[in-house]
C-alpha cells in the first residue's frame, strides 16, 4: 500500500501547487485522478514516484525503494522519457528482461527491437514505455494520461492489459481528462482542484 499524508509542493518561486493532499493507493486497485489543466495532477504524480520531493507531508510505502523504483511514472509523451540515441531493445533491457508472455501480451514486436524510438509510432513507443516499466518489484504504476494520444483501438489495447495487470496486484493512479475512461477502469475517482 502507498499512503500519501499532506502533502505540499510548490515550484521554485511559486506558491504551493500541491497543498495538503492524501491519498491511499491499494494493491490491485486502478484510482482515478482528475482536475482541470494546470491543478497539480501530473506534479502529484511525480511525488508520488519520488521523481520530485514534497516539501511537507509524507509517502509512506509498503515496498523499498531501493534498486527498481516499485513506484514507476509513465508521460503522456514517451518520447521524453527515453534516451533518442538508444536502440528498443536497449531502451527496454536497461530496466529488465521482459518474459515473451509479458512482451507479446503489451503487443511488442521482436521486430521493433533494432530501431530508434523515432522509428516506431507514438502507440508503439508506449507500449514499449509500458513494458519497460514493469519489472517484477513494481507495484505502483502512476499512468499520466498514457492513452490520451492515442486511437481508440490502442487505448482499448493498452488499458485491456493494464486491468488484467490490476486483477493480479498492480496498483494503477490513472491520471486523465476523460471521464468516460476513468469511469470504465477506475474503482474509485480522486478531483483535484486548482488552488487560486
Ligand atoms: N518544472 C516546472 N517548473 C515550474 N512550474 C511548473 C513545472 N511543471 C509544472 N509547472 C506548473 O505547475 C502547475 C501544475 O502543472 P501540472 O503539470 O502538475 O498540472 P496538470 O494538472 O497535470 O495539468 P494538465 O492537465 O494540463 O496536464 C502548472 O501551472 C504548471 O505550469
């Protein structure tokens, strides 16, 4: 379980963007998170991942952090988050080895293995984005607006497999804009409001 107590955030010479905000993500469970542009929702999202530090408040976690982070971010353009330079097969094998069943069930092809991210399509980059995130140790998959790209045939593709990873333990934050997703895969919704 990952229990978020108060926590506080603001960006160098802001005013505190995440105020006073808890949450409890639970084992198997896809939360919603939701709020207009600009509320907070994707820099929650990196506290929750350790990638910022809050600046007060706790996250609490059942897992080490040691090693593979158990908490993985996902970007709405996994473009950023991968190094242009690396061939797939690095880019993926850097962070584990990937089971066939694992590979072929996110729909990753062999073939992709051998190209830039630049020589595959957006959809295609994310399931690899997807697929390198999951290691064993993760438990926590923070998944900013990862489909929002995407066609509807993908995005149906993608949370398909994500719901089957969630009925066996995975802990999913779905951060998105559409409320009609949210409520065809999230238990239960969180709305974040923009602070004035
Ligand atoms: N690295 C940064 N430095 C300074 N300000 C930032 C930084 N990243 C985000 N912000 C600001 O913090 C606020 C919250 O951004 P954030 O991306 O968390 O919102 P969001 O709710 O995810 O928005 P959206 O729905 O549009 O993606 C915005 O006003 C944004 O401009």
């Amino acid at each position: 379980m990952l229990e978020a107590k108060c926590l506080t955030f603001g960006y160098p010479r802001q005013p505190a963007i995440v105020d006073g905000v808890s949450l409890t993500l639970r084992p198997g469970e896809i939360t919603g998170l939701t709020g207009p542009s600009g509320c907070g929702k994707s820099t929650l999202g990196r506290l929750l991942a350790g990638v910022l530090k809050p600046q007060s408040g706790s996250i609490q976690l059942a897992e080490p952090r040691g090693g593979v982070n158990p908490v993985q971010y996902l970007h709405q353009s996994p473009i950023f988050a991968v190094n242009p330079r690396w061939r797939i097969g690095r880019i993926i094998e850097e962070a584990w080895a990937p089971d066939e069943a694992t590979r072929e069930a996110l729909g990753v092809s062999r073939d992709w293995y051998n190209r830039f991210p630049h020589e595959i399509s957006g959809g295609e980059l994310q399931r690899v984005a997807i697929l390198r995130a999951l290691a064993p140790e993760v438990r926590y998959l923070i998944a900013d607006e990862i489909t929002a790209m995407l066609d509807p045939i993908t995005q149906a593709d993608i949370w398909s497999f994500l719901m089957q990873r969630s009925c066996e333990g995975l802990s999913i934050l779905a951060i998105s804009h559409d409320r009609h997703l949210l409520q065809r895969i999230a238990s239960k919704e969180i709305t974040l409001t923009r602070l004035e």
